[in-house]
C-alpha cells in the first residue's frame, strides 16, 4: 500500500492522457522524477523529498519499514517460530504515519489546490482521513478488531450489493 501511494499518486500526476492501454505518462514524468534515480521507488522517494513532502528521517523511516517487511516476508518461517528482533506493531504504526504524512500532503497541495471552493477555508488536516488510511483501517477493524464491528461491515455490505 505505501509504495503503490507513493509511486502511482506520482505517475499519475504526471498522465496527460489515456489511450488503449491505459494512462499516458508525460515525458515530464521521466525528466522530473525517474530521472532522480534508477529505481522507481526510490526517484519517486527522492521527488517527494524534493517537494518537501518528506524528509531525511522520513527515508529513513521508510528503509526501516523496508527492511522489516522483508524480513517478515522472507523469513516467515522464523518470524512464526522465534519472533524477529524488531517490533511489528511498531514497523505499522511508522508505515501508517508515513503514508498519512503523503497523503496529507496531497491532498494540501494537490487536490485542495485544483478546487479550493470545494473545501472548508477553516478545514483542519488533522481530520481529514485519506482512502488509503481509511481502507487499512477498515482492515484492521475487520480483523483484529470486535466481532461486532467487523459484523458491521459485513452487514453494510449485504444492504448494498444489489446496489453495485
């Protein structure tokens, strides 16, 4: 989720069209973001940086993220039987802020730019709840939260699917 916000949210930023295929990325796209680095991710890490949505220790939060993800993805087998030598509630809770740091940041500076009479002058940030935090947290409440609250959901779902 964290690095598909971080690199879609850009390339698409940079699309100047649709075609057959789907979107059409402008050259800008590669002057201005994968030109910063070989690597994808870590251009758009470096862009995001440069437009000060992020800073040092926010890449070092994300290569902290990183390595345990890894760690648990790779060593699954050893993570399930001796635990792994960091905390995992801690390495989401980094991801989480991080990615609502980004999405913050869009939505500031991109989506309330694009149409500043469709927001509140006196909106307060700290309120706004992105869709991709939202859809984790909708994970969460279903998994590991209350019976009844993932019941809710479910219940939610069933009134609305002759809907879709």
């Amino acid at each position: 989720m964290l690095k598909s916000s971080i690199i879609e949210k850009i390339e698409s930023f940079f699309t100047d069209g649709f075609d057959e295929n789907g979107m059409t990325v402008s050259p800008e796209y590669k002057e201005k973001v994968l030109s910063l680095n070989r690597s994808p991710l870590y251009a758009s890490l470096k862009w995001l940086q440069d437009m000060d949505a992020i800073d040092s220790k926010d890449l070092e939060k994300f290569e902290h993220i990183k390595n345990c993800r890894n760690t648990l993805t790779h060593e699954m087998l050893k993570f399930a039987s001796s635990g792994v030598d960091f905390d995992v509630g801690e390495a989401f809770d980094e991801m989480v802020k991080l990615l609502r740091k980004i999405e913050i940041w869009w939505f500031e500076n991109i989506e309330m730019s694009i149409a500043p009479e469709n927001y509140p002058k006196d909106l307060d940030s700290e309120q706004v709840i992105p869709g991709p935090l939202w859809n984790l947290q909708m994970l969460i409440d279903i998994a590991l939260g209350p019976e009844e609250e993932a019941r809710k959901y479910y219940d939610l779902f069933v009134a609305n699917a002759d809907k879709t």
